[in-house]
C-alpha cells in the first residue's frame, strides 16, 4: 500500500440519510447500520464526487495509506448497474482528467461487447491531438475572451471600491486571536470566488471580514482546527461561506460546517456558490 488521497467519513456525524450514494456509481460507499461506510478503497478513486452531497459535511478528502484504486474491479460493479450509471461513472472520469482509468474502463466496456455511453471516445498517450484538461473540473482550460471583448464593448467599468477591512487574508496567516476577528461578519471564500465574480467586492465582502483558501490545495485538517479555533476565539456574528461550482470546491462547505459543530457556537451560515464564468448560482 501506498499513500493517496481517500474519502473518510466522519461516523459522528453521518446520519445515514443515503445522499452520498448516488454519487458514487464506483460502489465505494453502502449505508450500514444506519451509517455511509467506504467499504473498500479499492473503489474509491479520492476524486470526491461525494463531498457535496452529504448535508452533514461528514465526508472529507485526507491522505493515508490505502490500496490502490483499481478500475476494472470498480466495473465489475458498474457494468452490472446499467448505461445510466456506466456513463455517470465515465464522465466523472473524463471531467477529472483521469485518461487512464477512463481508457481502461473503456477497454472493459468493449471486451464485453458493452456499449460505451460517451459522445467522444478518450484519448489515448500518442495521439496527435492530446487534450490540454488534465485534473479535476477546476482545472479545464477554457477561454472566454469572447465574452470579456462583448461586455468591454457593451460598458465601461468604472474604477470601484475595495471592501477589503484587514490583512491578511489567507486561512493558513490569520491569527485566530486577531482584533479584527472580534464581533465580525465572517465571510470564507474559495480563492478563485474572488476572480470569478465580478461583483465581489459590492455583493458579497461588503460588511465582512475575509478568509480565502482553497480545499484542493491546502490542509483540510488545518483550516477546519484553525476555523474552530477562530470561532471560539471571537464572537462570530454569521460565517457565509462562497465556493465555485466545481466539485472539489464543495469540499470548502464541509469543513466550514464542520468546525461550526465542533466550536458547538449557534452562528448563522449562509452558502453561496458561483459558476465558472462568473455568475451568482444560488445562495442558501
């Protein structure tokens, strides 16, 4: 065994509600009595499709020892699911840019005389025309000068005003005991929300205090310890919490919710995702 990033599941807080499920065509998660279990890392691939389904935010990404992923026992059980959860399963492949489990699924399919559900076939090591997407949704190259170039024409912006009340801003450099933490309205953010979304500053950060980082990137068991910390430390007002749409940014609501229950502090919470090109999806 070696280490990888795995899902774990928090049994305290898991109430068996089944939500994660049909996110996991891999098989990896059963409810069992009355609690999600990963039943087998074999089938867990640590993409984390599953982590913004679970409204407990009891399911989160670490790194330990586990078996290795392995993708044609993970078909076994796909295949026998029907077209529907076979292509679910691909195109859960293809958005994380996992070319090789994703061609070895394929290979699968077609050894068994299976359809493959997938409008275009992957591409394998040494075509002509490899794909510039490699990682998961977050990582897609897309290019939207097009649209940039027709809101320039359409306005000019006017130089607005930063909301910004205090540095720094990072999760992983705030004192947990800094002056500006005391009594405020805490808005975290992933770091991407800001450069997506072009009314940030008016809509969103005004009135706030701010912390950014990313749940891809950086320590979860970090921010989650250090968030606790700060919100028995000073008395939080409300935590609103803006991630992008793309899932391993949901990963940011979990551990928020998360250290709001172990703080054990009643603080109003608002979530509020924004879409890749910039717009506002819904707030709760």
């Amino acid at each position: 065994m070696a280490k990888r990033k795995i899902i774990r599941i928090e049994e305290e807080k898991c109430d068996g509600c089944g939500l994660c499920i049909p996110d996991c065509p891999e098989g990896a998660l059963q409810i069992i009595d009355g609690k999600a279990r990963l039943i087998s890392d074999l089938f867990c691939d640590g993409l984390g499709a599953c982590l913004g389904s679970c409204p407990q935010g009891a399911i989160t990404i670490e790194e330990r020892e586990a078996e290795e992923y392995n993708e044609r026992k993970v078909m076994r059980n796909i295949a026998r699911q029907g077209k529907n959860v076979i292509k679910a399963h691909l195109e859960h492949l293809k958005e994380h840019g996992q070319s090789e489990y994703l061609n070895q699924a394929t290979d699968f399919l077609k050894e068994r005389n299976i359809e493959v559900p997938l409008k275009e076939e992957p591409l394998r090591s040494g075509d002509k025309h490899m794909s510039a997407f490699s990682g998961c949704p977050g990582s897609k190259v897309m290019d939207f000068r097009e649209k940039a170039e027709i809101t320039e024409k359409k306005k000019t912006i006017s130089k607005g005003i930063s909301e910004l009340r205090q540095w720094p801003i990072q999760i992983m450099l705030v004192p947990s005991i800094a002056p500006y933490l005391k009594d405020a309205h805490l808005l975290i953010a992933a770091d991407c929300v800001p450069f997506a979304y072009a009314d940030f500053h008016d809509e969103l950060l005004k009135g706030k205090i701010l912390l950014v980082g990313c749940p891809k990137l950086d320590d979860v068991e970090f921010y989650k310890e250090k968030i606790t910390q700060i919100l028995k430390d000073n008395n939080i007002k409300s935590m609103t919490c803006a991630h992008m749409e793309v899932p391993c940014c949901f990963g940011l609501v979990s551990i928020v919710k998360s250290a709001i229950s172990v703080s054990g502090m009643d603080i109003p919470f608002k979530e509020v995702t924004v879409s890749i090109k910039g717009g506002e999806i819904f707030g709760k």
